[in-house]
C-alpha cells in the first residue's frame, strides 16, 4: 500500500485506480508535493534548487565569482583592442598573457588560453533535504524519497558571446557531489581566431587598456550583476539535472506512475489565460503554481492533440476550435471547461495520477456523462483517478471508487 504524507499532516492512499473527494476538500498540497513529475512542475523544482545552491555556494565565495565577472568584461576589452589595431590574437597573446593584469590570471596552451588557477567553490548541502524540504511528502513506512547514490558528476560548457561579444569565449564547470558535499570547477576557455596582423603587441599596452576601461568593466560588472546571478543559477541548473532526474525516477518508482495531471475547477479562465497574449511573467504573478501547471499542459496538449472525445473540438495553427468558431469567442464556459479537461488529457505521455477538480463545472447532468467517458478511457490506460467534486451524481457514476466525504462547513 502506498501512502503518501504532505507537510508532515495530510494522508493521501495512492494505490487505489479512482478515489472520489466529496465535499469540503483541498487538494493543493498534494498537487504541489507531486509537481515534481509535471514537466513544467519539475522545471520550477529545478530552478529553486538550483537558487538555493548559488545562495550557499555565492555567500562564501562572493569576491572570486565577482572576480570571474570581471575578467569576462576584461577578455572583451582586450580583444576589442586588438581587433581595432587589427593584430592577430592567436599570435600576439600566447608570449604576453602571463604578464596581462587580469582580475584572474590567465594562461596560454595549445592554441587557446583559461583561467591560470580555474575557480574552485564547495559547501556542505544535503542536496535530498534541500529537495525534500520544497516537496513536502514522506511515503509511510519509507519515509522521504532519497538518491541513494553517493556519488554524482555532470559538466556544462556555456558560449559567452553575447555577454562578452567574444566569439569562441565560453565558460566550462563541473560539479561534483559526493556524501552532502558539492564542488563546483569553474573555468574560462577562448581559442582565438587566427585573423590579422601577425604583430607583436606590449603587456603594458594591453594592461593601459586595461586602466583605461577599468571603470567601464566595474559598471558593467555591477549592473550586470542580476543577470550574472541568473547567469549562475543556470549553470547550477544544468549541473544537479542529473541529481534531480534520480530524485524523479525514485519517487516515480515507489508511486506508481510518473506523472501527475492537475485539472482545476475555473477552467474557462484557464483557456483564456493560455490563449491570451500573457506571458510567462505574468502568469506567474496572476495564477497559482498549480494553476500554471494547468496552463502549460493546455500548451503541451496542443501540440500533440489527437483525441478529441467524440466532441467536435480541433486545433489549427495553435489555436483551439469548436466546430468553425475560435473557442476564446464563444461565451460558452462549460465548452471551454470541457475543451480545457480534453487539452490537457492530450498531454500525457506516460501512466499518470490525473486530478480533477469539480468535473461538474458548467454541466447539466445529462452532459456529465462526456466526463464519465474521459475518465473511464483515461482509467483504461493504467491511469489513476482522483475526483474532487461538489456533486452527489459522480457518487453514482463511480460506484467502485473509493469515496472519501467531508460534508462538514468549515
């Protein structure tokens, strides 16, 4: 029997097919504990790790990562000035770097230059608590979902070019987890292109220049720093992906299923917000979580739209018809409800916990039928089924469902 525990209060039995809520209920907080196995969910996990991590990693190493910032912004500097007085790098720099007053030096090798001393961070960070603690579940009897791995490794190599205009400037980083501590190995590369005057150029030439844009580097620098921040997060993004994958393929493993469906009650104004031309941004400041993972399926589902339940709903160019009209126009809010459950159903890829929220929205009882049909072919595919519904009928519809009632006013 798998049962799930959410912060630390709330039980959920997750082994039975379909489960009906009736009553004064709220669901959210599962939602949210499972949201790691919504792609958009996980996308958003990622992101808080990844910002927890630079926090931990930034507050102790903040003057070697704002001297990595500078020495990008002084890379920029110096190919600029070279390539004004059109001089070749590749033959210039490789007997002079050494002597370049960069805030980080630089070597040659090979045909290229780095970092001399590459830029080496760690912090003692648990990075299954860290994952734990944004979740919120337990399963009883298991306890907190953990990469049981001891050992992680991954590396990432990130162009430069549009924050320094160097073409070929690029940053690589490795990261390393081994038993609650993380090592991050930053390094800088750029391979010159073999274009120019095969002339000779002073050190101190290029290190006046240096003097000369130090103030402009520094401005740079520091308005660039929310961008920088950014920039690291993610880099720290692409290194614990792997971590976080195991994580995923863990819990996944122990429920069941690997994915969660979320289906909210207000689905007229779901449809609308994703038709709509909101952006991301805004988005996440007018829905919740939840919600918004119910606006990307919507996208996710239209672009691998294949079953439209016997209803005559079609998507052209992105957008979403009913019978001849865009759905958007009509006034219809229990087509639009409809439309939105049939969107979202089209998204999934693999076996699944599929919660819908008052699937009577908007219907008359000889129309909630349609959703009987949904759910029992969804149901078919080894699907599981949870229903939160203010409607006595859906007691009838599913009578081997377990049923759960609360019909308290609190």
């Amino acid at each position: 029997m798998v049962n799930v525990i959410v912060n630390g209060k709330s039980k959920y039995n997750l082994d039975n097919n379909c489960q009906i809520y009736y009553g004064y209920f709220d669901l959210q907080d599962l939602v949210n504990s499972l949201s790691i196995l919504d792609s958009s969910g996980y996308l958003r996990i990622r992101r808080m790790l990844a910002w927890n991590l630079y926090f931990h990693l930034s507050r102790n190493y903040s003057d070697q990562l704002r001297n990595l910032y500078y020495v990008i912004y002084e890379i920029s500097a110096i190919i600029r000035e070279l390539n004004f007085r059109n001089i070749n790098p590749a033959y210039a720099l490789s007997s002079i770097l050494n002597n370049i007053n960069t805030s980080m030096k630089l070597s040659w090798k090979n045909g290229e230059f780095s970092l001399k001393d590459p830029l080496e961070i760690s912090c003692e960070i648990d990075l299954n608590a860290e994952i734990n603690k944004l979740i919120k579940l337990e399963v009883e009897g298991k306890g907190k979902i953990s990469v049981g791995e001891n050992e992680i490794k991954s590396s990432n190599e990130m162009d430069l070019y549009k924050l320094s205009d160097v073409k070929g400037l690029s940053l690589e980083s490795e990261f390393f987890y081994r038993d609650g501590k993380v090592n991050v190995k930053i390094n800088l590369k750029f391979r010159p292109e073999n274009r120019g005057l095969n002339k000779e150029i002073n050190a101190e030439d290029l290190n006046k220049v240096l003097r000369i844009t130090a103030k402009e580097v520094n401005e740079k620098a520091i308005n660039s720093h929310e961008f920088f921040e950014d920039f690291m997060v993610g880099i720290m993004e692409t290194l614990i992906q792997p971590f976080l994958e195991k994580y995923k393929y863990e819990l996944a493993k122990v429920l069941g299923f690997k994915e969660i469906l979320y289906i909210p009650a207000g689905r007229h104004f779901i449809l609308n917000a994703e038709e709509s031309a909101l952006n991301n941004e805004e988005i996440a400041q007018l829905f919740s979580d939840s919600c918004q993972l119910a606006i990307n399926r919507i996208k996710e589902g239209k672009n691998s739209f294949f079953d439209n339940f016997s209803l005559p709903i079609s998507v052209k160019g992105g957008l979403v018809f009913y019978e001849d009209s865009q759905i958007t126009s009509l006034a219809s809010r229990s087509i639009k409800s409809l439309a939105t459950i049939i969107l979202e159903v089209n998204s999934l890829k693999d076996q699944a916990l599929v919660i819908i929220e008052s699937p009577e929205e908007f219907l008359l009882n000889e129309d909630k039928s349609r959703i009987v049909n949904i759910v029992e072919k969804l149901m078919k595919k080894g699907n599981k089924i949870i229903i939160h519904t203010w409607d006595k009928k859906f007691l009838e519809y599913f009578k081997d469902c377990q049923v759960y009632k609360n019909e308290k006013l609190v």
